[in-house]
C-alpha cells in the first residue's frame, strides 16, 4: 500500500468531516478522529496481513484438513473407535485427578439470604426480636468488607421463604435477613464467598432458632444440593426415621453439609376441645371466634354458645363453652406432603463451599446403605441429585443415538 492520490483525497475528505464534527460536538469529533486511525492502520498493515492470511495461510490449512478428511472417509472404524478411546480416557483422567464436576456450578454471590426459622406457634414479635439480634451479627460479620456490601434488610413473616420455593406463604416465625453486594467490576478483586462464610459462622448458635445461609440460585432452577425423600404410608413412623435418619448422619461427620431440616415438623402446637357429648345433646357446634379472642384461650373458654332448648319449650339458653368441653393441649404435624399417593418427608439441605455437592451426596448415599430403617420405609435421594440423573439419562441417551446414526 502506498500513500497515493486516493488515500489523500480520503483523508481530506475525513478531516474536513472531523473539523465540522467538532462544531457539532467533541464526541463527534473524537470519533471522526478515530475512524481516521482506523483507516490508516487499515490501508499500511491490516491490508497486508489479510492478503498474507488468503494467499498464503488459509490455503495451506484447507489443504491439511482435505487430507485428513480423506483419511477419515477411507478409515471409518478407526475413526470411531479413537473418539470412542479418547472418551473413556478423558473420563479415567477426571477420576484420577479426583475432580468430581459440578452439576450447575454457582458463581461468587450477588446476595446472601440469612434464613430464620422458629418454633411453629411463635409471636411475630418474638420473630422480629430474634431477626434483629441476628441482624446485627451479620452487619458486624460484614463490617470488614463494607464496601462490598450495598444494603442489609430484613424481613419477618413476608417474604421469608426461598424465592425459588414453591412455599411463598405468610409465617409468623420465620424471617430472613438479605444481604446485597456491590457489581463484581467494583469488588476490587475480593471474593464475596469468603464474607458469605462469614456470615454463615456468625449467625451460629442462637438456642431454639433453625438458621440457613445460603446465595442466589443464578442458573436455571434446581431443588435444593442434598435431599432426602423418606416414603412410607404411616406418618408417625416416617417422622421418627427421619429424626433417627438425621442424628444418624450427624454421628457420621460428613463434611460440607450445612444443616438437615425436614419439610414436614411435628411440633406444631395445637389446643383440642373435647366435647363431652354427656353433657350436651347431639347438636351441631359452631363457633366463630374475633381475631383478639383467638389469642387468649381463656376468653376462648368462656365463649357462649347460643342454642334453643327444644326440650325446655324453645327456650333460648347461653352456656359458655368451658361447661361441656375439656381442653387438651397437644402437638400436631405442620403439613403432610404426599408424592405418587404415598406420604413423603423430605431432609434438605445446603452444601456449603467449597465442598463439592456430587461428593457429599455420594458420602450420604453411602451412610445411609448401613442405616437401619423399617422395611416399610423407602431412603431415596431426590433434589439437585434427582435433576442430575435425569438429564444425564437424558444425554446418555442422545449420545447413543447419535452414535446409531453416525
């Protein structure tokens, strides 16, 4: 390339554009300047090494793949069986190396979710004392990395369930404290992972309180890392083997589990009024009692039921209900999940990083072979492990038929 007639009457042309650019705005004008860059670069080096790359070196490549693709036509059988040996080798060196591959692996957290469970029945302002207590430990676990931190909240009762559950009810004794990072690009090089583990040993050992730490879930949506589904028919018993299931794992020491919580809990309080049918005649009984009144159990005792006496004339009596009832005070279970019509209790947890959730579920599967259960019982694994077989099942399977076809 030369510095011709042509390449003059272009750069004339462009200044005169950049000069009127400048008029219109700097930005204009800077980028006019830019575009003459471009444009001399383009016509002294980039035209020679495009002309290099067609002449000389893309020539030569075409003509390596032709022969290698002639041998491959002439040779099919060795072709396939070299794919195939290169493929099981590639899988013998991942199990040498010990690297066990992650199924949807997660990246440095955006947010970090504190979720906050109490005892079923407990007052919301209970929930909103021990939510504040927690609170202020993860500002003080956050308080070195502060400037990665955008903002803290907190919430009791609403929005306190995994956004990705399908549970986004109303309760009174969860809440869930949320903490949001700054954009990566303005991390200055730290790992949020390492305040979320931060956060994770603060928030440990407050009496009574089941605790959750965990990140958002960015990649497609998936139940939880380990998840074990308990099925039987009787509830009773499928709750005692999960509570025998769960202290069974913990005497195991399986590293990277964060904390085994059963779906269905059998602790939930409940207040019983048995009506002495002795005392009072088969009728119907109805009560409907005001939001204040349900909290107090002795107005709720002293509640009159209003009836007519047909065997007094018609006579219209008040009796409250204290008269022909006995209270009981019991416990009942929180919900009853059922999947294929049998009953189903399921153990979930987290993993925590940087445990690898294949290797844990691979610890836990190996336990629980050696745990006594009642014959009438199932132990599966489901959750992040259940997708996980499907979709290989599903590619082992596209693999196979792409073999056929070839």
């Amino acid at each position: 390339p030369k510095f011709d007639k042509h390449v003059k009457r272009t750069l004339i042309y462009l200044a005169i554009a950049t000069a009127v650019s400048y008029f219109i705005n700097v930005g204009f004008g800077n980028f006019m300047v830019l575009m003459i860059v471009f444009y001399l670069i383009n016509h002294f080096f980039l035209l020679k090494v495009i002309d290099r790359f067609q002449g000389h070196t893309w020539p030569k490549f075409q003509a390596w793949y032709a022969k290698w693709l002639e041998r491959a036509v002439r040779r099919p059988v060795t072709v396939l069986l070299g794919t195939l040996v290169l493929f099981v080798l590639a899988i013998v060196l991942m199990v040498v190396r010990g690297k066990t591959p992650v199924f949807f692996p997660s990246g440095d957290p955006n947010f970090a979710y504190v979720y906050i469970t109490m005892p079923i029945g407990t007052d919301q302002a209970t929930t909103n004392d021990v939510t504040r207590k927690i609170e202020q430990r993860v500002a003080k676990a956050v308080e070195p990395n502060k400037d990665m931190v955008t903002s803290i909240i907190s919430n009791v009762t609403k929005g306190v369930t995994d956004p990705t559950d399908e549970d986004q009810g109303d309760y009174e004794n969860k809440g869930k404290v949320t903490v949001a990072f700054v954009e990566f690009g303005k991390r200055n090089g730290k790992d949020t992972k390492q305040v979320l583990t931060a956060i994770r040993n603060a928030v440990q050992g407050v009496p009574g309180v089941k605790i959750a730490v965990a990140q958002e879930n960015a990649g497609p949506p998936v139940q939880k890392d380990i998840s074990i589904e308990i099925i039987g028919d009787n509830l009773d018993t499928l709750v005692k083997t999960g509570n025998r299931l769960k202290s069974y794992l913990a005497k195991q020491n399986i590293a990277g589990i964060e904390n085994l919580v059963a779906d269905v809990q059998n602790d939930k309080p409940e207040i019983v009024f048995d009506i002495d049918r002795t005392k009072e005649d088969d009728y119907q009984i109805k009560v409907r009692a005001l939001q204040d009144q349900r909290g107090n159990i002795d107005e709720m005792r002293n509640m009159k039921i209003t009836y007519r006496d047909m065997g007094s004339g018609g006579m219209i009596r008040q009796v409250p209900i204290s008269a022909f009832t006995d209270v009981r005070y019991t416990d009942t279970y929180s919900n009853i999940k059922r999947k294929q019509q049998r009953r189903v209790i399921t153990l979930g947890s987290s993993v925590i990083k940087p445990y690898n959730p294949n290797e844990v579920n691979a610890n836990i599967l190996r336990a629980v072979a050696n745990f006594d259960k009642p014959d009438d019982v199932i132990i599966r694994q489901g959750g992040g492990q259940e997708d996980q077989l499907e979709a290989v099942t599903f590619l082992g399977g596209a693999l196979a038929t792409s073999f056929g076809l070839i």
